[in-house]
C-alpha cells in the first residue's frame, strides 16, 4: 500500500548539516572560477562565451558524449543480460572481468591504442577509449537491477505468449531503466570532464581545451570563463536525468537480496554471446594489458627502482584511502537523506554534488590550489586537501551508491526503529546504514579505485616528498622511458583492481544459489 | 484516563482530505479494530498515533500525555508504542533474540533483557528462537516475532496494521486466535486496522468503523453487525441486503414482507425508509420441505435465480414477486435449481435508515 | 563472533582510520622522493620544476651532497605548475621554479612574483639566455632543428621555409601537442607578424603533415624511413644515439641558421620567488646549476646546450656561438593563447 509522505516531515539537523557542507565542498571549484572569470569583468565573461568557438566546442564535446554514451548504454545492458539473465557459460567469472577495466587509467589505454596505430587518434579514438573504459558504470548498476527484479513480472509475459527475448528486452530492461540512466549520467559528465583520453587522442573537446587554456596564456580568467560553460552543461545533464527518471535509485550496488532468476537459454546463440563478451574484454582489457607486457620488454631503459615502487604504492594507497574515506564520510549523510526526502533542500544539494564530477580535474586541483592558499594554510599540500580534492572530484560517486543502498532498505524498518525508542540518527546509525553496508562498501571501493588512477590534481597538490604510481608513471612515459613506466603501470592496475574485486563482491549481483547455469 | 483519546483530528495531503474531523477514544486493556475500506484513511490514522505522519488539526492523547495537538508534536520514539506492520519487518541483520530486545532499554541488565526477551517469545509461542535468524521463520512465525518485539517493552498501546493480510487464509485464522490470546494475556490496548469484516469482528472488544475520514460508528462487534448506524456501515460490516420500505410505526413493509424495526424510536417517522437485512436472516423453505413439515404459509414466493455453492452453506439468489433481487443463505440439505419456487420470510428484525 | 566484540572492532577501525587521517595530515608528508632524508640541515629546498624528475634527479643528488641542502622536488608540467604558482600568489611554498622553457618564466615574471637575481649569477649566463631584468636565468638551452633521413633527403632545408616545398607533400611530421612547437610557432608570429605565420602555417597544411603525439615518435619516424623530416629539439637525436648507438641511426639533424624562426634556441631556467622562504639556500642552488658541473650534467646527460661560457657542448653538435639563433626575446614567447588560437583557426591545433 502506498505509503503517502507528510510534507512536514522534516529532515533531520544531524543529517541535513554534514550534508550541507558535502554540497559546499561540492562547490568550492565555483568560488575560484567565478572569482577568476570575473576578474577581468562581466564583459569579458559574456565575449567569451558568444564567440562561435566556444560554442563549436561545446557541441564537439556533446558529439563525443552522446556517441560514448550510446556505446556504454550499449554494451553495458547487452552485457548485463547476459550475465544475468542467461545461460551464459562462466558467468560469475565473466561478471568480474566485465568490472576490472575501471582499474585501467584512460591515458595508459589511450597510449596503447594510439601507439599501436596513430591513425586511430581523433574523434574515433576518444570514443573507443573512453566507451572501452566506462562501461562498467553501467554494467555494474544494470546487472545489480536485474538481479534483484520479481521474476512475476516477467513470468506474466512469458505466460502471455512472448518469446523469451522479447520479454528481456521489453519486460527486464525496460525496469531497470533508472539503473541505466545513473549509469549513463556518471559515463557522460566522465566524458565531458576527462582529459587524459581526449589529450592522447587529440580530439579538440572541451576539456582538453579548458585544460590548454589553463596551461597556455596563463590567463586563468579565460580558462575560468569555459569551465564555467562546462559546469553549466554539467547541470542540464544532471537536472535531465533527475527529469527522465522521475522518483528515485541511482546506483544501487548493494543491500536488498538478489533473487534467483529466470535464466534464458542461450542454447545456439551461446558462440555469439561469448563471442560479444570476449571481444569487449579482448579491448577494453586485453588489449591495453598485452601491450603493458610489451613495454615491459622493450629493454632499452629498463633498470627500474623496486624500492621507488614500493613508496609509491604506500604513497598511493594513503591518499586514495584517505580520499575514500573522505569523501563516503560525506557522501553517507548526503546519500541517505536523497534516498529518503524529495525536498527542495536535499534536491539541490544532491545536485550540487554532481557539480565537481563535469569539471576537468585540472580545474579542480587549481580551484583546490586556490582554497587551500587563500582559507586552509595549514593543510596545503597535505593529505587532508589531496583527500578534499578527491572528495570533490568523486562525490557523485558516493553519494549514488549510498543512495541505492539506503533506498533498498524498506522505509518501514526505520518506522518501526522509531516506535521502539530509537531517535533518527540512531535509526540510521543501527539500522538502515547496517542494511546499506554493501552497498556503502561498494561506494567506497569505487571511490578508492578512481582515486588511485587520479593523475592531475595529485601533482599539483600531493604532500612534497610523496610520489604516487600514476605520478611515477607519468613522469616516465613523459621523457619515453616506457620501459621504466611499465612497473608503475602495472602495479598501479594490479591496485586498482583490487578494490574493483570488492566492488563486485559488494553488488552481490548473483544470488547465492545460481550455480553459473540455468537455474532449476 | 483513557489509553488514547483522538478529538477532532483533520489530515490533508494537498486537496485530498484523509481525516476529516475523527474522534475516537479507547480504553485501558481494550482492543479496538479500525475497520474500512481502501483509500478510508485507517493506515493514515495509525501512522498519526504513532507520531509518522503530523495532522493539520484536533489532538491525539496517550494515556495522559498530549502526543499530537495545536503547536504540540511528540516525535516517535518518545511516545512508548509498539507497532506491528503490515509485512512483520523483522531487521534482517538481526537474530529473532536481537529482534525482540530492539527496543528494551539498553540500560537494563543482559540478564534482565534476555529475561524479557524469553518472555516475550514465550509468549507468541516462540520460546527458544532467539538464536534463529528471521529468513529461517514463515510467514507465520515472522509476524509472531514482530508481535513479541512490539510487546517486549510493555507499551501503553499496541498498534497492528493489517497484520495478517500477507499470510493466506488459513494461517490467518489460526494467527487470529493466538494474537487474541496474546493480547488479553498481556492485557494490552490494542489498535488493529483491518478491512477484514471477519477479522475486525472477531478480535476486538469494539470496532470502530471509518468512513470518509471519519468514525461513522464505534461499537462492540455484535451491536456494529445487528445495528449499523448507516447505509453504509450497514453495507461494510457483512453482506447486506438492501430492500426499500415503507415505515409504518414499529413496523416496515418490505418485499418480503413485514419485518420488525430493530430500533424502533418513538418518535419514528412513517415514510419510506431503506431497509437493511442479513442475508442469513432470510430463511428459504422449499415447497418439499414446506409439504413435509406441514407447516402454514408464511412468508413470500420467490423465485431462484441461481445458487452458489461454499461447502458448508449456498448463497442464493432470489428474484421476489416484485421483480427485486436478492441473496440469502441457504443451509439445507436440498441443491436448489434455477426457476425453483421457494418461500422466503425474514428471522429477526430489520434496520430502517429514512431515505 | 559475539556481536559487541564485532561492534568493538568496527570501532577500532573507524578510529585508526580517523587517526591515520590525522597523523598524516600533522606529518610532512610521505617518504622521500626527490632527495635523501636531510642530515641534521634544517634547510629544505622547494623546487617546482617543470624539467622531468627523473632527468634531474642525479643532478640534485649531487647538490644534495655538496651542500648538506636538502631539495625536494615537486614535479609537474611546466605550464600547470605556472598556473599553480600564478594561483598561490605571496603564499606559494615554492622556493624555485625549473621550467622547461622561456614562456613559463616570463609569465611568471610578468607578475612579479620573482626577484631579481644577483649580479654575480646573472653575468654568468649572456643576455639572450636570460630576463633583461634579472629576474629570471636560462639552465641549458634546446635549438629546434630538422631532423631528416639523409636517404630521402640528401639535400636538406637551410631554412624552415624549406619544409613548405610541394615535394615534401605527405612526407613531414609533426607533434602538434608539443611545447617547443607552440614556441616556435610563436617565434614565427613574433618574427613575421600574424599574417605571415598564418601564411607559412597555411601552407604547412597544405603539405600534408603527419601528427605524432611527441617528438620522440616523430625521430623515430624519420629514422626508419616513415617520413624525410620533421621539426623537433635537437637533442632526441643524441638520446637515440646514446641508446642505441651512432652505427644504428640513420637520421640526422640539420641546424638552421641565420636567424631562421626554425632555428629558435629556447631555454631551460630557473626564477627565485619573491617569497621564497628559503633565499639563501635558493640562491646556492642557482649557482650550482650555472656550475661547471651541472652545465656539464646538461651536456652530456640530457644533450642540450650549456649556457656558461667554458662548458663544452654534446659531442658532435654544433657550438652555440655558432648557431644563428633568431633575435627575440625569449621572455615575449609566453603570448601562447594567440599561438594556440592561431593554430586553431588554421585547423593544426591537434592534427
């Protein structure tokens, strides 16, 4: 029965004030960039924009998102199906493998291709990189959907007389539909925000132009100016998804029990469907990690320093905890009041955290350069502000995974919790959170994972003295010591990958009982 | 004192009133079952008590303690109730001791806890699960846990929502009986919100019936059933056949004939009234049965339209001489046919609302 | 497990989470990367250097030892670390800015965020290598060349309008990502105006060029015969010799002279920030890299040009007096933007 919600139902103070503050950090960027795109007045702001440049990038940019969202949406589904809903061979195995690409940095993926052949850069090779790279974010939270869907549904159709493929494609997929539009926003603000895919690639978008315009001129308030216009479309793509889907769930990758489901057999399509997955996999993974091996035996620079890696890993995994850390510690209270309330308040602090996801992280580590000289001294160039700066960039991440998990935990526990004595902080604390765990968990080892591969905004704002791999891996393939930068790369995926493994095991996508055949 | 004391309470979502001046008090031990349709506004009445949802207006007392009024709002956990939902919502990361003790004061011994804990559990019938985890239990056994937790405590009111829609009929009734049981052990008030005629009836020491945001009548189950207060009370509280009649004194002419006045008012009105009459009230006599029992004529003919069979009785359908339809049980031994002729007369008296 | 002591432990986690987060915000940071652990000198250097940590690295290890100064390093690519230290302003850690080309330290001039140097250094270095107001130094300094293969070119361009022969139609590369070509292309506008780089750049396109993501790739390129020339530094030629040997490589780098735009030396330096918290030890540091032997470090570990006068060049490249480099001031090479929108408009910002 409907539960109807009191408009009076007012939003805890204990949550509603961290969560406030996650949307202040959340914007933090803003300050600089107003601050510096107005430093040469209104005037220049308004030149800057109606010049047909600007606008010409804009829809470059746009082109390169629609056509790597499309390909997610795309493989990601067709993927997610698979592994769920078929009879697809090893699918527990292929599940975790479809995830493990996030572990690959966009610009070592970038380099691999385009080293392999040159012709490739430009638009097409921006698309087939970041398509290659970003599917799992919508892999991942369709496969949780459609492993936690009533079988009813699609036992009624198949009763009626559709064809199981017909069902899958009408039925399955049309309900989880939220799941792919969560999925699809975090590919599209990752497009309009990456650099290290589109600079390899040379396509001009936007971002990479941002990013030159900070690098060149060295006139910030022109910079300032266009990540400005990208924070704009950042918006629209965030207020369209919120239209499209209506009430609630983005990500949900964890919490709520999978349930068994109706396998379709594959039967002569089998070649076909394994033939689909390897290929997404010989790309997206194979590809990229061959050619590491590669580098490997180049032989001519290698005399690489083990104990330089070692630090490195240390150095790495302490910020990208720490980050981690930080930014679910904000994301929690954000999360968990969006899953529950629709009010004006928590809708625009939602969105305001989505903010920071659009914006090329060069724009973030200067705006963080920016805050930190100006209002926080002490921790300049100190884990605290890495970790803040990484909570800025990978907030959205957090929050939607947080918010999927509390969403899957039914209101009516919390009610009762209440009745039997228990405030709301404490409902939360000892209930819903506990159900949410999973899925908070997951949160967290997707934050971690992108923050180890995190490469801009570590340089400029990493504690003097500490290196981290994706810095160490720069700064060799900058000079072509490839061989020396295989090491880097290759811990620095075998890193990432391990928080990817907890990601799969936190969205539980297949239930306990399915064997990895058809379900009895 | 009495254990809840609602006056006046008004609810609104936007345009949509839901409690539109609702009245109601229930005693000390007493077991109230809010009876109404879908949409009537009984789970919103529940949720107000419990302190989830604010009215825009009138006051909810607790024992002696205003909870809900005009600038006043006590939020839940401060109010002392027990709730057990619709889908039992036991927390699944829970054991079933863990469960119950959920809202025993952590100040209290483990001893003590675990004392009460047994207790309660004993209580439902469940002595010993403490350890069982609650996607181990049935349904059953599930809403059992979630009576035992809301009990633990000791609240001043307990209250139930439609707690046994989710479980199938036969578990219903058995689950019925021990909840009752329960209940008048612990000697607790109790609120059940039911649109079960059947349940309402049989659990409570009276039953409040909601229409349209409002108490239409509040009563124990025998006079609810025998003397509705309107139409469509009447018609919620059991199957109901509605005949149009002529008031005559204590007297009303019916197509079936004359019936009684169950409350007659002494200053009743003649005039057309609508009359209300239990299908179990009419009694069918075939004609065989009639010739056998050589009894006089009494009552009038009818024809049957068609019969049901439930096992243990028929729901017939009768068209009278004038042409009006209607349906009685029949408990004889004899299958009645379509076409057949019978003789229908009414027991008992009849309920008259002035049309 | 009992479920108080699972409680125990998540709190136990939280809380040296919580700590570590703590502590290695109260810490200094890491360990070390640029330089061993100082021995007892309080003095720690900060260097913001836009020239490769790994190139630089033995070199500062030296001036470690030498001067008991320890240095941290801080690397980062040269135009970013400019907008960082432009965006720190007075409160910049920074004690020293290495960058890898002129543009940047004019910029930051141009703010006035360095101070002057001592006559003693400045001297060291001659004019052209240096801000005429002391401001900034020149370390080494990197001649564009074209690099050829003297198999398909046995005649190659004295001058860079060589490169626009309709012969040579398919058979350039470029990196068009690269710093040093956004210099040039920046000497170009500064030597003949707007219209006459447009016009050069114009028919640049019109011959074809191949895009490479760098200039190492584009060496490589002329070397095994892909393409007969490109425009790059003069030094990746003698990296490629270094590491496989003179026998082994076939291209060749042809110097331009007589104050081509191709011909363009730019320079490597360093500016002490007018904040700098540590001056002395900055200036200690200037000076050990205009020593004899940093310039020699420079000669012969990463092939560029010493700038101090008594340092021999790499072997087998020309001497710097005898290079013709055009005359501009190094520092104008940082009005990028109008390059960078330059090669927008002609439509050879990425291809």
């Amino acid at each position: 029965m409907a539960r109807l919600r009191s408009p009076r139902d007012r939003a805890p103070v204990l949550l509603l004030i961290p969560a406030v503050a996650a949307a202040i950090v959340a914007l933090l960027p803003l300050w600089y960039l107003i601050d510096q795109a107005t430093s040469q007045g209104f005037g220049a702001v308004w030149d800057e924009i109606v010049q047909d440049r600007t606008l010409w990038l804009v829809l470059r940019s746009l082109g390169l998102t629609a056509v790597v969202t499309t390909g997610c949406v795309v493989i990601g589904v067709i993927a997610a199906v698979l592994v769920v809903k078929t009879s697809l061979p090893g699918r527990r195995i292929w599940h975790v493998a479809l995830t493990v690409p996030l572990a690959i940095p966009s610009y070592v993926a970038a380099y691999t291709w385009v080293s392999w052949r040159p012709e490739i850069a430009g638009f097409g090779g921006a698309a087939l990189v970041l398509t290659l790279g970003s599917f799992p974010y919508v892999y991942l939270p369709v496969a949780s959907a459609l492993s936690r869907l009533d079988p009813a549904t699609e036992e009624v159709a198949t009763s009626l007389g559709l064809a199981p493929w017909r069902v899958l494609l009408t039925v399955s997929v049309r309900q989880v539909r939220p799941a792919i539009g969560a999925g699809a926003l975090l590919v599209a603000l990752y497009v309009l925000s990456d650099f290290g895919a589109v600079g390899t690639m040379r396509y001009e978008a936007f971002s990479w132009v941002i990013y030159g315009a900070f690098r060149s001129g060295f006139n910030p308030a022109r910079a300032a100016i266009l990540a400005c216009v990208l924070v704009a479309v950042a918006a629209v793509f965030v207020a369209a998804e919120s239209r499209l889907r209506g009430r609630p769930s983005f990500i949900r990758l964890g919490a709520g029990a999978p349930r068994p489901q109706q396998a379709v057999a594959l039967g002569r399509a089998t070649p076909v469907a394994l033939g689909f997955t390897t290929a997404v996999l010989a790309l997206a993974l194979g590809f990229p990690v061959v050619n590491l091996a590669i580098w490997f035996n180049r032989g001519l620079s290698a005399d690489f320093d083990l104990g330089a890696i070692g630090s490195a890993l240390g150095d790495t995994l302490l910020l990208s905890a720490a980050g981690a850390l930080l930014t679910m510690a904000l994301a929690i209270p954000v999360g968990a009041l969006a899953a529950r309330r629709r009010g004006p308040l928590v809708q625009l602090v939602e969105r305001a955290t989505y903010i920071g996801h659009g914006l090329p992280a060069i724009v973030i580590a200067l705006s963080m350069v920016f805050v930190g000289v100006h209002l926080l001294e002490p921790i300049y160039q100190r884990t605290p502000l890495v970790a803040l700066a990484y909570a800025v960039l990978f907030l959205p991440l957090g929050v939607g995974a947080v918010r999927g998990a509390v969403e899957q935990s039914p209101v009516v526990l919390e009610e009762v919790g209440r009745s039997l004595g228990y405030s709301p902080m404490a409902v939360l604390r000892r209930i819903t959170l506990r159900l949410a765990a999973p899925g908070v968990a997951a949160g967290t080892a997707l934050v971690m994972l992108t923050a180890v591969k995190e490469l801009p905004a570590t340089l400029l704002l990493h504690p003097t003295g500490s290196e981290t791999l994706a810095m160490g891996l720069w700064s060799n393939t900058n000079i072509g010591r490839y061989a020396a930068a295989a090491p880097y790369a290759a811990t620095l995926v075998l890193l990432a990958s391990v928080p990817t493994l907890v990601l799969t095991r936190m969205s539980r996508t297949l239930a306990p009982n399915d064997a990895g055949g058809l379900t009895p | 004192m009495s254990a809840l004391a609602i006056r006046d309470l008004h609810l609104a979502y936007g345009s949509t009133v839901v409690l539109d001046g609702l009245d109601l008090t229930v005693a000390n031990g007493e077991v109230v079952s809010v009876l109404g349709p879908s949409g009537c506004g009984k789970t919103t009445l529940l949720r107000v008590i419990a302190g989830f949802e604010r009215p825009s207006g009138g006051s909810v007392t607790i024992g002696d303690v205003a909870v809900a009024g005009p600038g006043l709002w006590v939020p839940p956990e401060r109010r002392r109730l027990g709730i057990v939902p619709q889908e039992g919502a036991l927390f699944p990361h829970l054991d079933v001791g863990d469960n119950v003790g959920f809202g025993l004061a952590r100040r209290q011994t483990h001893r003590d806890r675990d004392a009460r804990i047994a207790e309660a559990l004993e209580l439902v019938g469940l002595g010993g699960y403490e350890r069982r985890r609650p996607d181990q239990l049935s349904g059953g056994q599930q809403q059992r846990v979630a009576l035992a937790r809301a009990l633990a405590p000791e609240p001043s009111i307990v209250l139930l929502d439609e707690p046994f829609s989710a479980l199938d009929s036969g578990l219903r009734a058995q689950l019925r009986d021990e909840v009752r049981r329960v209940l008048a052990i612990a000697g607790a008030t109790a609120l059940i919100v039911t649109h079960d005629q059947e349940e309402a009836l049989s659990m409570a020491d009276a039953v409040a019936v909601l229409d349209q945001g409002r108490v239409a009548q509040i009563a124990d189950p025998v006079t609810l059933y025998r003397q509705p207060a309107t139409l469509s009370v009447a018609k919620f509280v059991g199957d109901a056949v509605v005949l149009s009649g002529e008031r005559h004194g204590a007297l009303l002419t019916t197509a079936l004939g004359e019936l009684v006045d169950a409350t007659p008012a002494s200053d009743a009105i003649t005039g057309p009234v609508t009359v209300v009459v239990r299908p179990e009230q009419i009694i069918i006599a075939t004609d065989t049965a009639r010739a056998g029992a050589n009894d006089a004529a009494t009552g009038v003919r009818a024809t049957v339209v068609c019969s049901t069979f439930f096992g243990r009785d028929a729901s017939v359908q009768l068209r009278l001489a004038d042409g009006t339809l209607t349906t009685a049980r029949f408990g004889g031994r004899d299958v009645l046919v379509a076409g057949e002729q019978v003789t229908v007369r009414v027991e008992g008296s009849a309920v008259a609302f002035t049309r | 497990m009992k479920r108080s002591t699972r409680q125990g432990l998540r709190k136990l986690a939280a809380l040296t989470a919580a700590c570590t987060l703590f502590a290695s915000g109260c810490s200094d940071g890491g360990s070390s990367g640029g330089g061993d652990q100082s021995d007892g000198d309080a003095t720690t250097l900060t260097v913001y250097s836009g020239r490769n940590v790994e190139l630089i690295e033995p070199l500062v290890e030296i001036f470690e030892k030498e001067s008991g100064i320890d240095v941290e390093l801080r690397g980062g690519g040269t135009p970013e670390l400019a907008a960082q230290i432009l965006t720190e302003g007075d409160n910049s850690p920074a004690d020293i800015f290495f960058a890898q080309d002129a543009g940047a330290l004019g910029a930051v001039a141009k703010t006035g965020q360095f101070e002057k140097l001592p006559a003693d250094i400045i001297d060291l270095v001659p004019d052209t290598y240096r801000a005429a107001d002391s401001t900034w130094v020149g370390t080494s300094g990197r001649s564009r060349v074209i690099v050829y293969n003297p198999d398909l070119v046995p005649d190659p361009p004295t001058e860079i309008d060589g490169l626009l022969d309709p012969q040579w139609k398919g058979q350039l590369g470029f990196a068009p990502t690269n710093a040093s070509w956004h210099s040039f292309v920046t000497a170009l506008r500064l030597l003949r105006g707007e219209d006459g780089a447009r016009d050069w750049l114009e028919r640049f396109i019109a011959n074809e060029p191949q895009a490479y993501e760098n200039n190492a790739v584009v060496r490589d390129a002329v070397d095994a015969g892909d393409i007969a020339m490109g425009p790059i530094n003069h030094y990746y030629l003698y990296e490629l010799i270094d590491e496989v040997g003179a026998d082994k490589v076939t291209a060749k780098n042809q110097f331009l002279s007589g104050g081509d735009p191709g011909g363009l030396v730019n320079v490597a330096g360093v500016g002490i920030l007018a904040s700098a918290p540590h001056r002395d030890a900055a200036l200690e540091f200037v000076r050990f890299l205009l020593g004899a032997e940093a310039q020699e470090y420079f000669a012969t570990a990463t092939f560029e040009y010493p700038l101090v006068a008594g340092v021999d060049p790499p072997e087998g490249v020309p001497s710097l007096d005898s290079l013709e480099p055009p005359e501009i001031d190094l520092a104008d090479l940082d009005s990028l933007e109008e390059t960078l929108d330059l090669l927008a408009e002609v439509g050879l910002l990425t291809r």
